[in-house]
C-alpha cells in the first residue's frame, strides 16, 4: 500500500518484553550441560501476562494485542501484484466462478541434527571463529559484522561443516550464535551451545502458515478468465532473513502455475502474532502457491464436471518464453509431456478397476493431480535488486589444478544432504576426463572460499555448478594454450579427453598431470603467460530457472475411522539436463515424504494464550516409513536455455506439488472438497460425515 514495511526490534536476548514462548531471556554458561541446567533453574524472571494473539486474521482485528507498538494493528505490510480491475473483471465475466478459503498449515522443519554453535575468541588477535550450522556461511558472516558488530569480517571466521539437514531453517542467524560469540569473549573460553528437540521446535524458524481466499474464473470452454487471491500471511514474532519474500515474491509471482492466465491479482497482508518467527522452509512460497492453484483446479473440475487432467491440460501455456501477468517469464516448459508421462506411469485408466476393489474391501479409493512450477536457480542480482535487496544472488567458484594433476574446487554452495561433493566432481570429471577421487570439493569455511551465497531455492545446480563451468572454461584455455606451445600445435587444434591433451587428429599428446606441472615449473611457457593454473569465477544468472511437473496420488481412506494410506504416487518432473539422476531421485523422494507430512500428519498449533502445544514429539506428528508409498518417479527433459548446463533444479519439487496432489486424492475419495491440511483421521472422518448429511436430510 506504499507503507514502509513495520519492522520490529529483535536482540540476542529480550530485555523488556518478549514476544512469543521461547524468546531468549537469560544465558547461562557453565563447564557442562549439567551445570548449565542446574543454574537455569536458580534463575528467577519476574513476568507481567500479557494478552497474547497467535492466529493472523484475528490479530488484524481491532482491539487485537499489539506485537510490536511500531506495527499499528499488527500490519507489517500490505502487498500486491498484478491488475486488480481487469482480473475482477476477468471474474466478472466467467461463466464459472470457484471460491475456496485455503489453510496452509504451520510447519517445524524438524532436521533431525539440531542447530549447534561453538564460539571460539583469540584475544590475542582480537578474532572468533563460529562453527555454525548454516546453508550460507558467508552470508553469516556478513550478517554478524554488518548489523551485529560482532568483528569485522577479516576478524570472523565462519565454518559451517557436516550441518545435517537445513530445509532453509539453518539459512538464518539466531539469537544463539550471538549470545555464543560474545559469551567467548568475556569468558576467553571456548563457547558452545546445542539445542535440544524442545528448544528446536521454539525456535528453530517455522513455516508457512497461510490463510488465503481465492476465486478463479472460467469460461464456458473451461478457460481460466481471471484469479484472484487474498492472503493473510503469519510471520510470527519478528520479520527473519527471508520472510518479507517468502509471502510475496517467492509465493504470488507463481500463481499462474503451468496455466496461460491473462489475469491475476494477488494481495498479502503480513502480520505479526505472538509465535515462533516464519521463514522460508523447503520450497519457501512456492509450495503455498501451488496448493492454493492446484486446490482451486481440481475443485473447479468437479464443479464443472470435467475431467481434472483434461481442465489443466486445456489452460496449459504451450509457447515459451511466456510472461505471466505477475514478473516470472517462464523461458521453457513442457507441461503436457509432464502430463503425459504422469498419466501413462500411474495407469490412470485402470484407477476405476482399483477403486471398486477398494470398495469391495469397504475403503473410499480417490485419486488426484497436481501440476507444480517452481522458480529456483535463485536468484537474477538485478531481480532482487529491484525489490530492495542489499546483496546480490549470484555464486562464485575457484578451480584450482595442483602440479600432480588434482584439482580443488572452492565453492560458495552449501552441501548439505544434496550431494554436491558427488555431482560437482562429476562435471570436472566428466569434462577433463580425470578420476573422480582425483578432485576435492571444498565448501564451507570463510577462510577457505572467497565468498558465497550459499544453497537455497534449488540453487546450488543452476548457479554453483555454472560458476564452476565458468571456471572450468578458464582452466581449459589455460591449459589449450600450454599444450599447443609445448607441442608446437595451433591453438585451434588442441582437445581435453581422456585425462589428455591432444592434438586432434595426431598420436601427440600430454597427460593432464604433465601439462599441469608445466603449468608450475613454468620453464616453457608462451610468452607472457604467468606460471600455475587456477581459475575463479563469479555466475550470475539471466533467469530464474522453471523445474515443473505432474504429481499423481492415489489414497484410500477408511470411512469408519478417517484414517488415509497413501497407497500410490507418481512423480513425473521436468527438471532440465539431469547429472546425477540417483541422487536427483533421492531429493524428489524426501520431498515427497515431506510433502505427505504437511498433507497429513504435521501442524503447530498454539494455545490462546501463545503457549506451544506442539513442543514435541508426542504432540507434533512426523511422517514414518510406513506413511509413504513406493514412488514411481519419471522424467521429461526441456534443458534450461539459461546456464550452461542446461540445469533447472529439483531440491524442492517434491515438497511442492505432493500436498495438493495428496489432499485433492482425500478429497475424491470423500465427496468432499471443504478439507483443510492436516487431513489427521478426525479431520476427515468429519468430512465424510459432513458430506453425508444433505444426502441424508434429502
């Protein structure tokens, strides 16, 4: 609304006020946990109650507690995308009208390693090194010395090694790594801090957390004529690194989907409440966009009686680039072969033999669909620029070749659980034709790589890997330009294979180890040429990148008890040149399990007065073995023009499109499409009921 977003204070520890059930207070340092508990306990804080407010829409209500006092009605900002009039006329003007209100419940991340620190001061250089678990050390490091003036940068060492999983909650910097760094240097002892699984789901960062209406129109052919969407987004008590964008431009620059939308309006309304602080969580946005888009059209194609493969497949942008009417211009995509591929894998025409078998054995059998798009490769520096941001999102590399041949690769790319020691070695491997254990990858430490965004958004494909080519494409016209001066050969006429360098269509040649130590000794080199071969690189991306695909489940739900099995599920994605496909599958799989999570089990809910009634787990449920089917998992392939790899990303995907694919299963099987997530057995076991009672008042 033109407002200057209404951010509130947050310190390492609260002085005097806090604002939701695990605001820090109070740090105790001891030798030992034991004694760190202990003294906890001796500790007395003396507490005014205040009136708390945990549901978005009712602290937007007058008289609601106030958060923060700088945040009249607890509005931190009022937001829109795209043209209000010409999508309520869009509206106006359906022959078909869909409204839905769209829950998107709130989530833990729930890694099974926690976040840890250890603080480390030298007084004698006046320098601290944080081991952190952080996706993006440098980001870290940047954040404490810019704003939290804990040293400057070349007095702060950031080292965030094996993390475990992060799920975007380990992007962030916490008020524990603070209160570590400092408590080290007026302890000049080492300082460490672990959570326990309490204190993780506190204050580890949640996410989601929608309540949106939306309405979609659609002409008598079943066209979409307009979509308009209204969100009130919970951030909780304090605005995080990321959740300005997660609501807004991770989130409504994707509603049109896969769909050719002339018309879209989308408003967010943020809002403080007295809980844990909301950020990005895997998929961050997009996951909320695409429930809120694939809910609508699998409503809408019961509504109007179609086919719901045969509705979308109808609204499916065919020619690319396209522009949707809210900024992303989607450069390639193939969504029908996405549908196609879908449809044949999960033997869709068969569903009706496998639903009346269900109902033989007394089980309620649905099946449903979910078309996902997700921007990842983020991000395009000039993109998040023209937002606001103070930094840039591109990535850097440095290939270094060692005199024997080997070769170090410093990476701003986070790994964590994605397999980049694995996939990265295997495009230099792949390209100068060395042995895998030849070449190290190295990520993770401040003092070791330059700088670097870290991984997040499916990024680390699309813009590390491009950043290594990059490199890697200096290193190989270093080395061209060594061997054609060695062997007396043309520039033009010099190749790498093989762990070789040749002169094509001749027997002459120099192993690879052999040019690189030519590289040092530096005896015989062109003129000019400095000695050693290393080689950096900084990528930044033109584009987004656009991984979609077609999710299908299948669930058969028993009537007498609500409870859902997820007895199917069929993933077909497009997520452009695939390098390492075992590793790709893997991620689809967790995401998936993920996905089936938010669909069915997982919700935080708080008590009235702000207490967290979700604070293990014995009351927060997380998806086992036994929730999730075997997957059929496909691939269609339309490369991404943008990067050199042709890599669009695919960390996410699964998180995406499988809750709406899950829910939209419940929902055929039911009767009912008034279903919100988690679909737990009560939740459905009322929905059948509801269903029921106008067939049965009839």
């Amino acid at each position: 609304d033109g407002t200057p977003m209404k951010m509130g204070p947050w310190s390492a520890l609260a002085t005097d006020r806090v604002r939701y059930v695990g605001d820090a207070v109070v740090a105790v340092i001891a030798d030992t946990p034991a004694l760190a508990r202990r003294a906890a306990e001796k500790v007395v804080v003396e507490y005014e109650e205040l009136p708390a407010v945990v549901s978005a829409t009712r602290a937007l209500e007058p008289g609601a507690p106030q958060v923060h006092d700088l945040a009249p009605g607890n509005l931190i900002f009022d937001w829109v995308i795209g043209d209000e009039a010409a999508t309520d006329a869009g509206l106006r003007q359906a022959a078909h009208v869909t409204e839905m209100r769209i829950t998107n419940n709130r989530l833990s991340p729930n890694a099974m390693e926690p976040r840890s620190a250890l603080a480390v001061y030298d007084p004698a250089e006046g320098h601290y090194t944080l081991y952190t678990t952080s996706q993006n050390p440098h980001v870290a490091r940047l954040v404490l010395s810019a704003f939290y003036n804990v040293a400057p940068e070349n007095k702060l060492r950031v080292v965030a090694p094996d993390v475990g999983g992060g799920f975007g909650s380990k992007i962030y910097i916490y008020p524990e790594e603070i209160t570590c760094l400092w408590a080290s240097m007026k302890t000049g002892r080492s300082v460490k801090w672990t959570a326990d699984r309490s204190e993780a789901f506190m204050t580890d960062a949640h996410g989601r957390d929608h309540d949106t209406v939306a309405r979609m129109g659609f002409d008598k052919d079943g066209r979409i004529t307009g979509f308009r969407v209204d969100t009130v987004a919970n951030l909780g008590a304090y605005m995080s690194l990321f959740s300005s964008c997660v609501p807004t431009y991770l989130y409504a620059t994707l509603l049109s989907g896969q769909y050719d939308i002339g018309n879209i309006f989308c408003n967010v309304k943020a809002v403080y409440t007295n809980t844990v602080p909301v950020d990005a969580y895997r998929g961050a946005g997009r996951p909320e966009a695409c429930y809120v888009i694939e809910r609508m059209m699998e409503t809408a194609a019961r509504e109007m009686n179609m086919n719901p493969a045969e509705l979308r497949r109808r609204n499916f942008i065919t020619q690319f680039p396209h522009q949707t009417p809210v900024i992303m211009n989607y450069d390639t995509g193939g969504f029908g072969a996405g549908l196609d591929a879908a449809l044949r894998a999960a033997d869709v025409a068969s569903f009706p033999a496998r639903k009346a078998e269900a109902a033989r054995r007394g089980k309620l059998r649905g099946i449903g669909y979910s078309c996902y798009i997700e921007a990842c490769g983020i991000a395009p520096s000039a993109a998040v620029g023209s937002l606001g941001a103070g930094v840039g999102l591109w990535e850097s590399a440095e290939v270094r070749v060692n005199p024997v041949g080997t070769i170090e690769v410093f990476t701003g790319s986070h790994s964590h659980g994605q397999g980049h020691e694995t996939t990265f070695a295997q495009i230099i491997a792949g390209r100068f034709g060395l042995p895998m254990e030849n070449i190290s990858i190295i990520h993770g430490d401040t003092d070791r790589v330059q700088f670097g965004m870290g991984t997040y958004g499916s990024r680390s494909g699309a813009v590390g890997m491009s950043a290594i080519v990059k490199a890697m494409d200096k290193v190989e016209a270093k080395v061209k330009k060594i061997a054609a001066h060695a062997l007396e050969a043309a520039e033009d006429d010099i190749v790498v294979e093989g762990g070789a360098v040749k002169v094509a269509g001749t027997d002459r040649q120099m192993l690879w180890h052999e040019v690189s130590l030519a590289a040092y000794t530096g005896h015989n080199l062109p003129a000019g040429m400095e000695p050693g071969l290393k080689e950096d690189s900084f990528y930044d991306p033109v584009n987004f990148t656009f991984p979609a695909g077609t999710y299908i489940a299948e669930v058969e739900v028993d009537p007498d008890t609500g409870v859902t099995e997820v007895v199917r599920f069929t993933a077909a994605d497009d997520f452009g040149t695939l390098i390492n496909p075992m590793i790709v599958e893997g991620q689809v799989h967790g995401g998936i399990a993920q996905g089936i999570g938010q669909a069915l089990l997982e919700n935080v809910v708080y008590s009235e007065n702000g207490q967290l009634m979700t604070g293990s787990y014995m009351d927060y449920a997380m998806p086992r073995a036994d929730h999730v089917p075997s997957y059929t998992i496909e691939h269609t392939t339309t490369p991404c023009p943008g990067n050199p790899l042709g890599i669009k990303g695919c960390g996410e995907a699964g998180a995406i499109g499988s809750p709406p694919a899950v829910i939209n299963a419940i929902t055929d099987a039911i009767g009912n499409n008034d279903l919100q997530m988690p679909a737990t057995p009560p939740v459905v076991w009322a929905a059948i009921r509801a269903a029921a009672r106008p067939a049965a008042a009839a």
